[in-house]
C-alpha cells in the first residue's frame, strides 16, 4: 500500500506537499504515477508488443481503473502507451483456444472486454488519452473511452474488428455516440478501413492533433487540476447524462448539481483566487 493511503484504498492529500510524483502503481503491464498536483499518469506498459492486448493486459487495465475510482486526490487522469504506439489492438495469438461468456455482466453493465475501455467514462474525473504510433481496434475503444483525445497527426486508426469477422464488441458503439456522425461510423466499421490522426480529428475520434499527444494531453490535465474538483467531477457526471436523459431531466439535474456547488467552500476559493489573480488552494472532494 502506498503511504498516502487510507486502509480502505482511498487517498490522503499528504502527496500535495511534496513536489514529486509518487507511483501508485507498476509492473510489466500498467504504470501509475500521480503528480503532486493530482494528474494521474497511466501508461500502457507492453511496449515489445506495441501494448497489445492479451488477458494479462485486460486484468492491468482494469486493475488501474480500480486503483483509481477511489481516490479523492486524483482530478484528472493522462492515458498513454510506451515506445511505439498506443495501442496495436488485441493480441489475437494469445486468446488462442481461450473461451469466455461475453454475455454475463461481470461489471455493473459491462463485460470484462468493455470495462477496459468503459470504465475511463465512469471514472468520476476527466481523463485525456495521448495517441501515436498506432491505435488500432479495442486500442481505438480504450482511447475512445476517454473524454479528450490527443492524437500524433501520423498515428495510425482504424476500427480494425472487421478484418477478422467480428465487430467492435469492446464499449465501442456505446462510446462513440456523439462522437461520429452515423454514416462515417457505418463506413469505418464496414470497411475497417485505416485513417490517420489528423483525419480522425475531422471523423471525430480525435480531440486535437499535436506532434507532442504526450504533453498537449498533460498540459490540458494541468490545466483541469486547477479547477474546482468538485465542479468537475459534476460537469462529468452532467456531460454522461446527455445522451440519455430528457430535455426535462438534464435541467434539472444541472441545477441539482449547481446548487450542491454553489457558495460550497471550493467554490468560493474559485471565486477568491479568480479576483485576487492567484492560483487557487482547492480542497480534495470527499469520497462521492
């Protein structure tokens, strides 16, 4: 356990008073470093194999969701991979002779395959993917899982499950609606057709393109760490409401979360440090 925790897995804001990065998490799969600022850096580790996905990587993935989705200090969350690429997909070779229930929902509404890439939208803060080299099929789904994506203009895309008869089955098409525009994504499916970064920007399955993903992604986690936590984590939770809820419902939970903001103590610090041209001492949010 790391010294920053509390018995039951959730953070202290000790780290805050130290000026360097503390790993929260390593090994030959994932890496996790928060930086004392609450930007959680999470690094797809399987750099031989292009962070291919074989079931020990599915397990590291999830693992790192997990080791997140408690802790109060984090507020915002940088996903990238080691050496050349993103993320070349699933490592096909080594579900060889693997069976598995796709059916049964083995977290809350998903399946194992779907958590690695849903769970990054669930995550109660922002979370910014960095992507080079390649982000090829369920590499795609993870990226699209988060709520920003940096892209190298050269990277190479494609939603690749096609190719092999199959269709993207990893949170995919929940994910992308909002994203791409209907008959673009039917396009891309169909024909798993590859497409760069800076075409993707256009498609909709890139934020931004820049030739450092790395630091543009952690620059803009900078930035959100300066925010009110709690006014961020509520705008998430308000931005995951769109697509489903009525016009009526999504009024009134803006203001069920702007009255719990408003005139609470991180909120008048926004305020304070906004007039007196400061930086601002936020506190970390309770456990939500």
């Amino acid at each position: 356990m790391n010294d920053t925790e509390t018995a039951n897995g959730a953070a202290t804001s000790d780290h805050r008073k130290t000026s360097e990065p503390r790993s929260l998490l390593a090994n030959d799969r994932i890496g996790i470093t928060l930086e004392p600022n609450g930007v959680a850096q999470v690094r797809l580790m399987r750099s031989e194999k292009m962070n291919a996905l074989d079931p020990e990587m599915f397990k590291a993935i999830i693992a790192a969701g997990d080791a997140l989705r408690d802790r109060t200090d984090v507020r915002a969350i940088v996903l990238s991979g080691e050496g050349r690429a993103f993320c070349a997909g699933l490592d096909t070779a080594s579900f060889s002779g693997l069976s598995s229930d796709l059916i049964e929902r083995t977290y809350g509404n998903a399946n194992s395959f779907q958590q690695v890439a849903v769970q990054w939208r669930k995550l109660g803060v922002p979370v910014i993917a960095a992507l080079h080299g390649v982000c090829f099929g369920g590499g795609l789904q993870i990226a699209s899982g988060a709520d920003i994506r940096i892209a190298h203009p050269d990277t190479r895309m494609a939603i690749m499950e096609l190719k092999w008869g199959l269709v993207p089955d990893m949170g995919g098409y929940a994910l992308w609606r909002g994203l791409v525009r209907d008959d673009v994504l039917r396009e891309l499916v169909y024909t798993n057709r590859e497409f760069t970064g800076a075409e993707a920007q256009t498609l909709g399955l890139a934020t931004y393109i820049d030739e450092d993903p790395l630091a543009r992604a952690t620059a803009i986690a900078n930035e959100i760490a300066n925010r009110n936590p709690h006014a961020i984590r509520a705008a998430k939770r308000l931005q995951a409401t769109m697509p489903d809820l009525s016009t009526d419902a999504i009024l009134m939970e803006e203001s069920v979360e702007q009255q719990a903001i408003t005139s609470s103590p991180n909120q008048i610090e926004a305020v304070m440090a906004a007039m007196e041209k400061r930086a601002p001492n936020f506190s970390d949010v309770a456990g939500e």
